[in-house]
C-alpha cells in the first residue's frame, strides 16, 4: 500500500460517510494477491480485504460466496459491510471476529 493511512480513512469514508475515524490498524497477513488489515474505529472493529489486481468482481463474487455460507451454515461467518473499489484497490469490509 503505497499510502495506507490515506487509503484506509478513504474506504472508511466511502463506505461509513465519515461516521468512522480510525483509532489503530494492523497488517494481520499479506500475500502477492491480498492484504489483510485490522481496523478499529470509535464505534467498531473491522477486517478490511485488500487488492490491486484490476478485477473488480472478486470481493463481490467472496460477498456473494460468505453470504451463502451464512444462510446455509450454522457456524458464525462473519457479516459482510461492504465491497468497493478505492482509487486502484478493490476492498472488502467486514465485522471483525475476536478470537478466543
């Protein structure tokens, strides 16, 4: 990410209007494809999908697939906010799940 903090309040405000300030982030993993970050705001944590492929139809095709799994599973999955794209990254926001 070439300017992460710029990026992030960006896809935050796209997605929340401004109601959502970061307090902290975290790279919890990245790869050649995606990164992974943990968000946490005033009002809620987040994990935030990143990627700079030009594909604009993956993170709807893994909403499309998490939400399926929500509706036919009784495991949690966690809930999808929103996909998008910001500048050149496609981005998929959503509820953070705390680990035991």
């Amino acid at each position: 990410m070439e300017n992460p903090d710029r990026l992030l309040e960006k896809i935050l405000f796209i997605s929340f209007g401004g109601k959502e300030k970061i307090k902290e982030y975290q790279m919890v993993a990245a790869g050649n494809l995606n990164q992974a970050i943990y968000l946490k705001t005033e009002r809620q944590e987040y994990f935030l999908k990143t990627n700079h492929q030009n594909n604009p139809e993956i993170y709807k095709r893994e909403r499309e697939g998490l939400e399926w799994i929500r509706n036919h599973c009784p495991l949690h999955v966690p809930e999808v906010i929103v996909t998008g794209t910001c500048e050149d990254t496609q981005y998929l926001l959503m509820e953070w799940v705390r680990t035991s």
